[in-house]
C-alpha cells in the first residue's frame, strides 16, 4: 500500500520536548513571497496561518493551491505535530470551494505532491474540482494511490503513523 511505501522514504523525528522547527519567512520562496502580499496574486483566502489562491497552471475549473503563511517545507518535512496544519488546510480548501459555489465535494481532490515531485519546497495543498473535468494528463499528474502524489488524508494518515522518539 502506498502509505506504508512512503513510510520507508521518511526518517522518524526526535522531537526535544519544547523544541519547535524553525519555521518562518523565506525571501526566496515564491510562497512566502505571495503569503506576504508581495506578489501581484489575489488571495481569496489568508488568515494568520493560511492563505489560499489561485494556482498558475489550473488542471481544473476550480484549482487551489492552500499554503501555510510560514514557510514549511514540502510534505516529507513533516511530522505528527503538523497533522493540524494540514487539516487546517483542507477546511480552508472546503471553505474556498464553497465560497466560489462548489457544493459537490465528492468530485473534489486534495492533495500534495511527493518529493522531488514538488514544484515549489512549500508545502501547497492542490485542492482540485471538479475532478471529473481533469484532463489526461492532468490525471496523470494528480494520480490517486501514485508515488508522486498523496491525498490530505493519506498524508494525515502517514504522519499519525510515525513513530517518535522523546
């Protein structure tokens, strides 16, 4: 299965009780760059933690990209305790989907790309509807039970499943 694949490809954290990774603002990075309104991009969603915008390169009609306002790097950087965070980021991705009408949400993917398969080290949460409008190889791209991309909830499901060490 591929959780227990991605298992394999993630080292187990140690985690120093009080220790926080560092995690804040990049110049450097794009995301960042438009979380701080820095970028000519409108934002539909941004809150202290999140924001939400259009993603360049749509692979359907309503393609989002939700991103932590602080710099996190991509989804194999994370551990049990960003399971929130990303859970945080599928309600802003509902929220957004129907804020602009979307009431389906069984024809709705949320989901991350897998390293080196990420475009840009920020974790981005595609959040894509309808489904059943991808094209071919938009399909490809965002290919459930593939290697190069995890739903939000196989990811939540991976991160749960770590193993830490205090």
């Amino acid at each position: 299965n591929a959780i227990n694949e991605l298992k394999h490809t993630i080292p187990h954290t140690v985690v120093i009780a009080g220790s926080v990774p560092a995690e804040g603002y990049n110049n450097k990075c794009v995301f960042c760059r438009i979380a701080n309104n820095e970028m000519d991009t409108e934002l539909l969603h941004r809150d202290e933690d999140i924001c939400c915008f259009r993603d360049i390169k749509p692979a359907a009609p309503h393609h989002y990209l939700v991103v932590p306002t602080k710099h996190v790097g991509n989804c194999k950087s994370l551990n049990i305790q960003h399971v929130p965070l990303v859970k945080q980021m599928v309600d802003v991705g509902k929220d957004v989907l129907q804020k602009h009408n979307v009431t389906d949400l069984t024809d709705v993917r949320f989901g991350f790309h897998w390293p080196p398969f990420c475009s840009v080290s920020h974790l981005h949460l595609h959040v894509l509807a309808p489904v059943s409008q991808i094209g071919f190889m938009s399909r490809f791209i965002y290919r459930l039970n593939s290697y190069w991309f995890v739903t939000a909830d196989q990811l939540i499901e991976l991160l749960n499943s770590k193993v830490e060490t205090h």
